[in-house]
C-alpha cells in the first residue's frame, strides 16, 4: 500500500527519517510529499505517533496533470454506503481554482463509487471523509487523509506563546539537539513548553492520538485492527522558565499531552541555574533566545558551562539575522536553519569543551 507523508515545506528529511526510525521503511522525497509503501498495520501504528507530518493520505494517484488524476484503489475499501466526503484542494492560488478541480476530482469519486454499488454525499461543513488533492508546485499528489485533521496542529497546544513553535517544527528542533534518551536534557527558557513535550513524546514512544476518532474507523479495510496502546517510558526532561505565565503553560499542555510524568518544569531565573542545579548534571541543555534575551548571551554561556558535563551539548535557537558570538568555552559542532514554510530559524549546536 503506497502513502503520502505531507510536511511543511522544509522538513521533508526529519520525516524521511522518522519514517524509517518508528516503522523502518524506505521513503523517497517530493517537495513537501515522502511518498512510502508498507502495510496498513504500520501506517496506523506510524500515524498515530508522527511528530514531523502535516497530513498522511493513502495514495490513490499522483500525476503533473490534474486532469489526468484517476481512482487506482477500490473506493470500497475506504467508503462505506451513505458516507459524507469533502474533496480538499490544497497548494492550488485561487478558490474558483480549488473549486474547479474539487468538482472534477467529485466526478471521478462518484463515478468509481457507482460502479462499485456504493452511495456516498458530498457534504462541505461535516464530512465524515476527506479526499485530499495536493499540489506542491510539479505534482498533483491524490489520496485520502487518514486523520481528518492537520497532524502538526497539536490537541495539547492549548496555552501558547507568541515565540513557540507548531509540534512538527518543535519536533524538528529537537532532532537537530542530538536529543539522546540516556542523557539528561534541559529545556531552558521553556515558553509553552512545546520543545519539551515533543522530547518527551519521541523519547517515551508515546501515541500523539491516543482518544482521536479517526476518519476511517468504519472502513472495511481497517475493521479487524486492533488498536495497540504505546507502553509508557521512563525518560524524563527537566524545564525552567523566569515566567510563571509560562511554567503553567508548559505544565497545563505537558498534561493535556499526557506528559506531564516526564516532564519537570519549575520557575527559576537563568541567574539561578547555578543555584538550582548540580555542576555538570546535563548532557544536553536547549535555549530559544528572542530578541529581548540576545544582550544576555554571556550569562547563558556561564550557566551552560557550569551545567553541562565535559562534552555537553548547547543548542541555541535565534533570529536567522543575529551574529552570535561564540565563547571559547564551547566549539562548534553544528549549525544552520530549519525552514518551514515561509518561517525559519537558525539553531547553533555547540560542545562544552
């Protein structure tokens, strides 16, 4: 069975090798499209914990052409009689565009349904089903979503900050920290706490869906999945923040994520961290510094020093335009930007030498 990955421009890599780490499948790249085959077993076991996706669609065809799109699977497998269905146009310029080719991609859904004796109805507001037209600027990729819903947009991201991230670009960030389950991580100046509880997640092999109702769940193809919940790790993160605006966010969603067990967010100063924590207690420490924190630079590279263990590991996440100078405490092991979309952010991965 061939499926699409979607992702946000940018992170096509993260997922190609998310893909092969949770599931172990080869993957090959589109812009915005890892396109994969194995069985429907491993797709849902894969769906359910996809931190870098933005939607996954079973694939019913892909051409350079939209006229030239055709229904290559029997629809019986994924539409039951009387089921609502949208069609959704998706890097299409122009809503009389989108509409356009919905109606003709409609025409064919109902075309093939007939021939297979199934009743269907459009419905625009409600659908029970959603039939996904995608094109990235070359292809027209056609298939049907698996979730009903845009993957990247967490259930838990309930109490934001204006300086965080989405969960697929949070998930991102982490991987480029060499984030290693037997280390010890801080997540220092946490926000809402969406770096934090994306390492958790990946760390603890927990399921992002683990109430959702999923899109397909009357299909016949699925009905005999049983559904297998993710045993619980025992990784634990450690989070700090000056602001307790947003140390209870970071616990409010780290709960709603349903991990809040392995996460430890507390309210200190960066002046503090020498205070609060042991000399040379993490291997790993993460910092998103805005604007407002640049000037401060040199008190971090004190406290991360202090902190980390000889051959510890920094990450510093900034404005793509700052000139960050680097302390002859650390070298540099890595850096460079992590684009999605229109939006980018440059990270340097250093080493405590």
């Amino acid at each position: 069975m061939k499926a699409n990955l979607i992702v946000n421009s940018g992170l096509e890599q993260i997922a190609k090798e998310e893909l092969k780490e949770k599931i172990n499948v080869d993957s090959k790249i589109f812009n915005d499209v890892v396109e994969f085959s194995t069985n429907i077993e491993d797709i849902l076991k894969f769906v359910k914990r996809c931190q870098a996706g933005r939607r996954l669609i079973i694939s019913l065809d892909q051409k350079k052409e939209v006229d030239s799109l055709a229904v290559s699977e029997k629809l019986s497998s994924y539409f039951n009689n009387g089921v609502k269905f949208k069609v959704v146009v998706e890097g299409v310029k122009g809503q009389e565009n989108r509409t356009a080719i919905a109606k003709v991609i409609a025409g064919k859904i109902f075309a093939k349904l007939e021939e297979e004796g199934i009743e269907a109805n459009l419905e625009l507001k409600s659908p029970e089903l959603l039939v996904i037209i995608y094109f990235n600027g070359e292809e027209y990729f056609f298939g049907i979503d698996l979730i009903g819903k845009e993957l990247d947009s967490r259930e838990y991201r309930v109490f934001t900050s204006s300086a965080s991230f989405k969960g697929d670009l949070g998930y991102a960030l982490v991987q480029k920290s060499q984030f290693n389950i037997n280390e010890k991580s801080l997540f220092g100046f946490v926000k809402d706490g969406t770096l934090a509880i994306e390492a958790a997640l990946w760390a603890n092999k927990l399921n992002l869906l683990n109430k959702t109702k999923y899109s397909f769940s009357g299909m016949s193809v699925f009905k005999d999945f049983k559904e297998q919940n993710s045993k619980a790790g025992e990784v634990k993160v450690f989070a700090t923040d000056s602001n307790i605006g947003n140390v209870n966010a970071c616990r409010r969603n780290s709960s709603l994520a349903k991990v809040k067990d392995f996460i430890t967010v507390q309210k200190f100063s960066l002046e503090d961290w020498d205070v609060k924590f042991d000399e040379n207690e993490f291997d790993l420490v993460v910092v998103q510094i805005t604007t407002k924190d640049e000037d401060r630079i040199n008190e971090i590279y004190y406290q991360t020093s202090y902190l980390l263990k000889a051959g510890g590991r920094v990450m510093i996440l900034g404005r793509t335009n700052w000139d960050l100078s680097i302390s002859d405490k650390f070298k540099l092991i890595e850096s460079g930007e992590i684009v999605k979309g229109e939006s980018k952010h440059k990270y340097w991965l250093l080493e405590r030498v």
